[in-house]
C-alpha cells in the first residue's frame, strides 16, 4: 500500500511539474505579447499597417513567400519521397546533409549564397540570366534555400507514416511506379502535404537572415516584413517595428492554427 502511496504523489509531482513548466512558459509568451499591446498606440498601429512601406512589404513578403513555397515544395516531394522509400549507399549522410539548412545560421546560408555569386560561374548567371544579389529574386533564392529543409523533413515524416503496402498493392494492379506513386501514395499524404505547404509558407514570410545577406536591406525594393521591422528599428521607428511585429504574430499564429487543425484530422481518422 504505501508503495502504491508513493506512485500517486509521484505522478501527482511529477504531473505538477510538466504543467507548471507549461503555465510558466505560456505565461512567458503572453508576458511579451501584452507588453507590445501596452506599448503600441492604437492609431499609431494602424497608420503605420497603412503605410505604403508596409503595405508595400506585405505584398513582397506574400509574393516571394508563396513563390519560394511552391518551389521548395516541388523539390521536397520527390527528395522526402526518396530519403523515405529509397535505399541507397550513403542515405543516412545524404539524409544529414538535407537538414543542414535547418540547424546552421541562416546569415551563414546566406553569406554561402553571396560567396557563390562571387564565382565565375555566379557572377555569369547573375549577370546574364537573372539577377540575385541585391534583388528581388534574391528574396526567393535565400527563402528557397531556407525553407527547403523544413519541408523536406515534415514531408518525410508524413511519408514514413504511410504503409508501402498500399503502394505495393497499386502496382499488382497494374500500375506503374510513377503512377502508383500520384494515385495511391500523394492522396494519402494529403493532409500532411497541406500541413507541411502552410508550415513552410509561414517560415518563408518570416525569414530574415538568409535575405538580408543575399537581397540586402532597401526600402521599397527588397523590404520584406522581417527587412521592415530591421530598418524601422535601425531608424528608432519602434511604433511602426512593432506593428509589423504585430503582424508577422499573427500571421504564425493563424498558420500554426489550421497547421495543428489538420494534423489532429489525420490523427482522429
């Protein structure tokens, strides 16, 4: 008996634990959000959403944001498809490689992708195809690049949970690889397929370091929400910083919402 005893006052300390950790951290975070309310002047807030810096970073940001998503998208299907499905000499290290976006600096990754455009080769496709360095499309390259590891890493894991058997049944139907693959496995991935586009997109508009080394940091050329906040903070402009501050939060908090919306669907069915 007083073992069982111990058990319950053990899991009772230990479940108070894990919540009090949880309530401190939440209080944490609403700590900081009310702080930025009590801070911003309402007609500050909206006068500076409304300006045309803003507005017009809020339309680079949404442009170059779902470019780069549709693009690190169609790369990360058949690369996570592949590290999932395939077996191959040297996967695990190929695996590691693809994550490296997600653990170095993204000012690194962007000084790499400068470092390139000062090669020959670069400075070749820079001046005759398209231009990067200090430009637009330097946005979506950086964001690329950025965001590529993400969505191959949450599309694997949708990947890996579906069974190969269905595909495998598709094929003694008749159906060829490439065909089993768009009919039995993609519609099967759909909800994870989804999850992960939204997940990429909001770390997309979101995206600082990579960008500002690549495109750099000019006012109504390359000014991204993030670019936006870093040249009002640098002018002293703090009301206008923190409503596009204000701004991006939201802009998570809706993404991460529908994220975990569709991620508890596929688990309930």
């Amino acid at each position: 008996m007083s073992r069982l005893l111990k058990g319950v006052g053990g899991d009772r300390a230990f479940k108070g634990a894990t919540i009090s950790a949880l309530v401190l951290l939440a209080i944490f975070f609403i700590g900081i959000i009310v702080s930025m309310l009590a801070y911003t002047d309402w007609d500050t807030f909206i006068s500076a959403l409304l300006s045309e810096e803003i507005l017009f970073a809020i339309r680079l940001s949404l442009i170059t944001a779902t470019i780069a998503t549709v693009i690190a998208i169609l790369i990360a299907i058949p690369v996570a498809y592949a590290i999932s499905y395939a077996k191959f000499p040297g996967k695990d290290l190929v695996d590691s490689l693809l994550d490296l976006p997600i653990v170095i600096s993204p000012v690194a990754l962007g000084a790499v992708l400068l470092v390139f455009f000062s090669t020959p080769l670069g400075n070749s496709i820079d001046d005759n195809i398209m231009k990067f360095v200090f430009a637009v499309p330097g946005i979506i390259l950086a964001q690329v690049v950025v965001v590529s590891a993400l969505a191959i890493r949450l599309l694997k894991s949708t990947f890996d949970s579906i069974d190969p058997r269905y595909e495998q049944v598709g094929r003694t139907l008749g159906l060829s690889k490439a065909r089993a693959f768009i009919k039995v496995t993609l519609p099967l991935a759909k909800d994870g397929l989804i999850a992960a586009t939204i997940l990429t997109w909001a770390r997309a508009v979101g995206e600082f370091g990579a960008t500002v080394t690549l495109a750099g940091a000019t006012a109504m050329k390359t000014e991204t929400l993030p670019v936006a906040i870093f040249l009002n903070l640098a002018s002293a402009d703090v009301e206008k910083a923190i409503a596009v501050i204000f701004l991006l939060v939201i802009i998570s908090v809706i993404a991460l919402f529908i994220m975990r919306k569709i991620t508890k669907r596929r688990y309930q069915i």
